[in-house]
C-alpha cells in the first residue's frame, strides 16, 4: 500500500469516528447510550432510560429492549404501621405490579433486610405477594432487630417503586404500677375516689376496674372513671368492698394491689322515744333504736344534764326506765346516737299528774268520755286524766284501760 492509499485510509477512518462520534452524542441527548458488543467489537444499542416517573429510578438491564406491553413498577398495596407483641408473628404487606414482573426486596431504616431467600435461618420470610413475615417478633433490652422504618422496593428493568414507610414497633406492658390504690373510707353519701397508675407500655394501657373480682357496671350513673381514677357518687352500704385497677394493652393485663372501699353509716333512729303522762310512783319506759355503722354509742341525758343517780336504769338494749317517778321527774328526756361519721339525738317528754279525789260519777262520767281513738294530746283524755284518771293507750291508739283513783284507797278499773 502506497502512502496514498495509507493517507485515504486513515482519513476515512478518522470520519468514521467522527461520525460515530456525532451519533453518539446524538443518543445520550436521546437518553440513550451505546456501547461495544464484547464478543464481536460491533456496535449496538443497550436502551437505558431516563426516568419517566416518580416509580422510574432509571435502571437499565443492558441488552434488553422495550416491548410495548412492558411498563414500570407501581405499588399497589402499601404496608401500614404495626404494633406487636413481642415473640408474635406479624406481616408487613406490600404488592405491586409491573411488567415484566417485579422483584421486591425490603429495607429496614435504610438497610436491606435479610430474608430466607438470602438466610434460610432468618425468621423473615419474603412471601411470593411481596409481602415481609416475621415467623416471630424479636425484641430484648440490648437487641431490637425487628423494630424500626421499613419500605419495600419493587424493580424491573423499565425502573423501581417505592412503598410509604411503615414503622413496626414492638408492644410492651411493664408489671410495676406507677401507681396502687389505696384504702378510703366514706360515709354514705359522700363521694369516693380511688385513683391508679397503670404500668408504663406501649401502646398506653388502658384501665378497667373490677370489685370483688367482678367488672364494674359502667351503666351506673354514679360511676366514671377518668385518667385512672375510679369516681363514685353518692355512695351506698353496697358500695363496700375490694377494688383492683385493671392496666391492659395487646400484651395482655396486669392487676394493681387491692383496696378496700369502707362506706359507713351515720346513725339512724329505728325507733325514738316517746313523750309520756304519768301518775307518781309508776315506773315509765323510753325506747331508743338505732342502727349505723360502726355501731353507734347510745346516752341519755335529761334536760341539759347527765342523769341522775338512783331510780334510772339502762337496758342492754338502751331502754331508760324511771322507776316511781316523781314530778321532779319531769322535763325532757334525749336519747343522743354517735359514731364517727356523725351523730343524732331524738327527745321525748315526762309529765307526772297528782293524785285527785273524785266520786264515782265523776270517775264513770270521765271513763266515758274517754272511750275513743286519740287523735292528739288536746283529746278529752287527757282533760279526764287530769281529773284524776289514768289512761293506757293499748294497737290503733285507742284506750283499752282506764284507772280512776276514788277517795284514798279504792280504785276502779274500766276495760
């Protein structure tokens, strides 16, 4: 070859590389590149894509070409956040669609995770939907590989997807409550107020409370419970009994220490005593019942004093009796009730009559006005006994005996 021809060649070979050179650039403002087939040194395309989407990150397989029916990636299912409990199962799902179809892997805060498909051993299995299952959830005081920020990526040539974040967090319930119940004690009437602190734990547990091992009947009006007190309204003798604060998240339940709910009760008068009319030397008794709790103590005063010494007995049940009554006798007698949550007292009268003289006809004249139903201390008894007569008053408040005294000695009696 002469120099010529050397000269042709290597200015024909230099176009060419121009030329080749002007195509090239052309194509990388296509987005497209080119690239020395390695087995033949003859040039071909490899179709790389610019991204078209936010799913399209811009990967390329080298030496594939774009079909018609192929598209990129989408996520059609995005997982949502889980609380579990620790050493349960959970499932982190994620599906998408593309064509051909996508492979899905799965980051945790920014790593890969590794599945049974990398580690046969590893408890996350990689599910054909896409989808992320923990055979079980690990977590412990220094290792917490489970917990965290996961997305998963689908790919295939035409580009990438991306998932939302799910964040998986592990449930905890501690057993030590922040704090107990303690013992109250009320009066009936008055409101209670039992407060509690659950133990700390994710998520926040709730509080129920339960009396004498039963739930109590959130139905009751009277009750509510609020930021872990338990508040009872105008509490009742039923009202008493043990109490436990109930903390309960998806971990399960933890009981706080008992507390006992005392109502007691301020006294009450069963029965009180009543105002008597008497003649000297009969022995007259005053009633008093009463019911409370505690038990309440029972005293008798008369008039503003203590009792006198001598003719004045207490029964076991607390009744008073005067014995022979005089009409120093008379006055008011009270029966005063005490315990620690209050007091009462109820009073009654003792009015002592003299001896009267009165003829028979005196005497049958006030029997007979006397036979009828009392109705108040104005009736004409009572004019009668002041002549002289004694009246009993027998059921129904009518009178069943009558005692008229006659001259100094005789007596007679009417039934």
């Amino acid at each position: 070859m002469n120099n010529l021809e050397r000269t042709m060649k290597a200015e024909q070979s230099h176009l060419t590389f121009l030329l080749i050179s002007a195509f090239y650039v052309q194509l990388l403002q296509l987005g497209q590149t080119v690239g020395m087939s390695p087995d033949s040194g003859e040039i071909h395309d490899v179709i790389t894509r610019k991204p078209e989407s936010e799913h399209d990150n811009g990967f390329g397989y080298r030496g594939s070409r774009l079909r018609q029916e192929d598209f990129p990636p989408h996520i059609v299912e995005h997982p949502s956040d889980l609380i579990v409990s620790k050493g349960e199962p959970a499932t982190l799902n994620c599906k998408a669609e593309g064509r051909p179809t996508p492979t899905v892997e799965w980051y945790k805060d920014g790593e890969r995770v590794e599945t049974d498909r990398d580690n046969p051993r590893s408890h996350r299995m990689l599910l054909p939907s896409g989808s992320l299952f923990f055979l079980r959830i690990i977590h412990g005081r220094r290792s917490k590989p489970d917990d965290g920020s996961y997305v998963c990526v689908a790919r295939n040539y035409l580009g990438q997807a991306i998932s939302h974040n799910a964040s998986l967090e592990v449930a905890i319930l501690r057993d030590e409550f922040r704090q107990n119940p303690v013992d109250v004690m009320v009066a009936a009437g008055e409101p209670a107020v039992l407060e509690c602190q659950p133990p700390r734990g994710h998520p926040e547990p709730t509080i129920s409370w339960r009396k004498d091992g039963a739930y109590l009947d959130d139905r009751d009006e009277r009750i509510t419970i609020r930021s872990g007190k338990l508040m009872i309204t105008n509490t009742r003798k039923s009202d008493a009994g043990k109490y436990i604060c109930v903390g309960t998240n998806m971990v399960g339940e933890r009981e706080s220490e008992a507390a006992e709910l005392t109502v007691l009760e301020r006294p009450t008068f069963v029965k009180r005593p009543s105002s008597m009319v008497v003649l000297p030397e009969e022995s007259v008794e005053f009633h008093c019942v009463v019911q409370g709790d505690p038990v309440p103590t029972i005293r008798w005063r008369k008039d503003e004093s203590e009792l006198p010494q001598g003719r004045f007995e207490i029964l076991k049940d607390y009744t008073l009796i005067v014995h022979k009554v005089t009409s120093t006798d008379e006055g008011s007698y009270t029966c005063m009730v005490e315990n620690m949550v209050g007091k009462s007292e109820a009073s009654a009268v003792l009015t002592v009559h003299g001896q009267y003289n009165l003829t028979l006809m005196e005497c049958l004249f006030c029997a007979l006005r006397s036979l009828h139903t009392i109705t108040d201390f104005f009736s004409p008894s009572l004019v009668c006994l002041k002549q002289g007569c004694q009246t009993h008053v027998g059921s129904g408040s009518t009178y069943s005996l009558i005692r008229c005294q006659l001259g100094r000695t005789s007596t007679i009696i009417i039934k």
